[in-house]
C-alpha cells in the first residue's frame, strides 16, 4: 500500500468518525431539545455521509468499505462518551433490599 493510499485511508478514516459523531449528537440534541444545533449536526452530517458514499462508490475497494464500517462504530462511541462527560444531568439509582 502507497502513502498515499494510507493517507486517503486515514481522511476516510476520520471523516467517518466525524460523520457518526455528528450523527449520534443529533439524536442527543434532539432528546434535549436542541432543535438549532441537531439541525446544523445533521446537515453537516449529511454532508460528509454523501461525500463518503461517493468516494467509496468510485473507489471499488473493500478495505474502504471495512476503514469506514470501523469508523462507523467508532463514531457513535466518541459521541456518546463526549456527551456522558459533558452531560448535567445525572442519573442516580436507590437499590433498597429486604434485609430479612
């Protein structure tokens, strides 16, 4: 494999991770209802989801297809560990037990 093979793969890569973590924000910011900042997550997704699509469409190469499926699942954990982190909200659960 060419550098620049592994380069493109590496942008591919990226843009992937980018495109699901914008994905995944959405559906956050849509729960908490943030209708301006999922609108703009979504269209910036959208974008990169088609720039994807195409590049992989003219490309004809499997190891595109595996670099952005890993980055696919990448993406959506990067998204739900930035929201976990920087979310207010905090769920607590009691375990009350019988203590007989």
């Amino acid at each position: 494999m060419s550098l620049t093979t592994a380069f493109y793969m590496f942008i591919l890569f990226l843009a992937k991770v980018l495109d699901n973590t914008l994905n995944t924000a959405k559906t956050i910011l849509v729960q908490r209802n943030r209708c301006l900042l999922a609108g703009v997550a979504l269209g910036l997704s959208n974008f990169i989801y088609l720039s994807i699509t195409k590049d992989i469409v003219t490309s004809d190469s499997i190891l595109a297809l595996v670099i952005v499926s890993i980055a696919s699942g990448v993406g959506c954990c990067l998204a739900v560990a930035l929201s976990n982190r920087f979310s207010k909200d905090r769920t607590y659960v009691n375990v009350i037990l019988s203590d007989d």
